[in-house]
C-alpha cells in the first residue's frame, strides 16, 4: 500500500532544514573547537563576606630617580642665628632597638619604615657650632640605615619651614667636593664602606649586616631655621621637625 505524504508541498522544505540545521551545528562545532583560549582580562578575586574586595591590578613602575649634584658649595658669610626657639620640633615616628647591627650592640635607632637614624646622631635642636670651628659650611653628621630587607632608593630633602629653601647634603669635605639638596640612598650601590667618593654627596658605608646598607649623611644648613627632614620611598613617606642654628 503507498502512503502519500499529507502536505507534500512541505516535504521538501522539512529536507532541506535538516540539512541546514546539520550544517549550522557542523559550523558552530567547528568554531568552538578552533578558537584560542585568550584567557579571562581584568580579573578580579573573590572575596568572603566581610573582607575589602581586591581588584587584580599590574604592579606600578618604579620611576628612576635623579638628582642635581654640585661640586662648588659657596660657604656661608653671615654666622648663623641660634635655633628658633619657636620651632615646635617632631620627633621621627618610631623607635627601634636591636641587639646587635654589624659591629655595634645595644643599637637604638629612630626613623621608620625603609630609613632609619642612629639616635646618638639625631637631635631635635642643632647646634651647628659644636661640630667644629670651621662654620664656613656649618654642617653635622648622621649615620643612617635603610632596611632591613629593601632594595628600594630612598629620597631625603631638608627643607626651611618658612622660606621652603632646602639645605644641602655633602661629602663631608670643607669645602665641600660634592654636594646636593635632594639626596637619593639606593641600597643597590652601598656595596662598600670606601670613604668619600669623587662626586657623591654622602659617604657609603657598605652592609652594615643582613638586610641593612649603611651610610655617613654631612647635611649643611645656610641659615637657621625650623626644618623638615622629608623621606619618602616607593610607597610610603614620613617627615620629623628640627630646630637649627649655631
């Protein structure tokens, strides 16, 4: 018995549908398989309930420092003023005690963060006068650590209060030979203790043990006045307050 198809003018669309509906499938196979895994841009993680939400982001790029070296300092005509007694002086932010640092025990230190200052070297008022006769480039004399356990350039400025002029760090040489308002100590190439450098503003000292780099800082101030010491590396910063005069 031949059976007829009911609607015979659809026969042939029904036909040719599978066939297309075949081939989309074939294609949309083929593409899935092909295409390259790219990965997932601009992740971020999850956080559990409560916690701060931290976005994925690329680390920022450290900006090579530079700064101005002289090696002509004019001295000082005018013998300075006493340290203004106006001047409400602020201590660094912390404190720290080891036992031990290269050859020295029992080590006080005050600073923060990447730099550190021995504390028998730091004094809220400078008498200048007292670090010799010569007051041609009145200057004193700080041993300084940065660490321990960075590698980054710290940047130090001492500057005026009222006037916004910045002192000048030395080699520590009357006159001196090299010298800078904006002192860059990068750990990288403190890698001796080899005394006064031609052309360097600061004297290397070399690791002064595991993690620390050492250095003699000779800052030299013009005038008397209320001054910031400013330091700040990749990420973080803090200033203290010195009184300084003759």
């Amino acid at each position: 018995m031949c059976f007829r198809h009911p609607y015979p003018h659809l026969a042939g669309l029904s036909s040719l549908f599978s066939t297309r509906w075949a081939c989309l499938l074939i294609a949309l196979l083929f593409i899935s398989c092909s295409s390259p895994n790219t990965g997932i841009p601009n992740a971020t993680s999850t956080e559990a309930s409560g916690s701060p939400h931290i976005t994925a982001t690329a680390p920022a790029s450290i900006p090579q420092l530079t700064s101005t070296v002289i090696t002509s300092l004019a001295p000082v005509t005018t013998p300075l003023a006493p340290p203004p007694q106006d001047c409400t002086t602020k201590p660094p932010p912390q404190q720290k005690h080891l036992d031990s640092l290269g050859s020295n025990t029992n080590v006080r230190l005050v600073g923060g963060g990447a730099f550190w200052t021995y504390d028998g070297f730091y004094q809220n008022v400078l008498h200048l006068s007292q670090f010799g006769p010569d007051q041609r480039w009145p200057m004193t004399k700080w041993v300084v650590e940065v660490g321990p356990n960075t590698s980054l350039p710290v940047t130090l400025r001492l500057r005026d209060r009222q006037t916004k002029r910045l002192a000048w760090w030395t080699d520590g040489q009357t006159p001196p030979r090299a010298a800078t308002q904006t002192l860059i100590l990068n750990p990288l190439t403190d890698t001796g203790d080899v005394g006064s450098v031609s052309g360097v503003p600061d004297i290397p000292h070399g690791s002064s043990g595991p993690s620390w780099s050492e250095w003699g800082l000779f800052p030299v101030f013009s005038t008397a006045g209320c001054y910031s010491l400013e330091v700040s590396w990749s990420g973080d910063s803090w200033q203290s307050i010195i009184a300084v005069g003759s």
